[in-house]
C-alpha cells in the first residue's frame, strides 16, 4: 500500500514536472488566457474530479497531461469533456480515459 501511494506521488510530480519543462524549453503559453476559458477549464476539471473520483489538484493534472499527450490544447480537451467526447473512469487497474465520438 505504501507503494502505491509513493508510486502515485512520484507520477504526479515527473507529470508535473515535464509539463512545465515543455512550456518553458518551447515558450508556450500557459493555457486558458480569458475568462472564457478559465470557466470551461474549471468546469471540465470538475467533471474529471467526479467521473476519475480524484482532488481537484490532480483532475486538473489529468487534464493537461491528457492534453500534451495527445498534442491538443487544454481548451480543447476541456471543451470535448464539457461536451462529452471525452470522459474518464477510476478502474481497478487506473484512471481510464474514453473517447465517446
């Protein structure tokens, strides 16, 4: 158990990590600027903490670390949760993510 929980921690902070080395080794900006987008961010963070049954903090992680995963902007993956392209399950094995086109 007390694997577990270390092993989760360590893949939090090397996601953490890696996100912010990419932002700043490629200049990026940090995603969402307007107000606009700050909302759907928020909200879609929220659908992920409820449907992953995760804190905030990491629903959030999740949400960018899918985005530079698969290249998409943060609004863009958001966006596609808002609207239920996209959601994600806590499993036994994980959180898993599902493509609902």
């Amino acid at each position: 158990m007390r694997a577990q929980i270390l092993a989760r921690a360590v893949s939090r902070a090397v996601l953490r990590h890696t996100l912010e080395r990419e932002r700043r080794d490629n200049n990026l900006e940090v995603e969402p600027v307007g107000a606009h987008s700050r909302r759907i961010v928020h909200q879609a963070t929220g659908r992920i903490l409820v449907q992953a049954r995760v804190s905030a903090d990491d629903a959030h992680l999740l949400l960018q670390g899918y985005a530079f995963s698969t290249g998409a902007r943060v609004i863009d993956v958001a966006t596609d949760i808002l609207r239920g392209r996209l959601t994600f399950s806590a499993s036994e094995h994980g959180i898993e993510e599902h493509r609902n086109e």
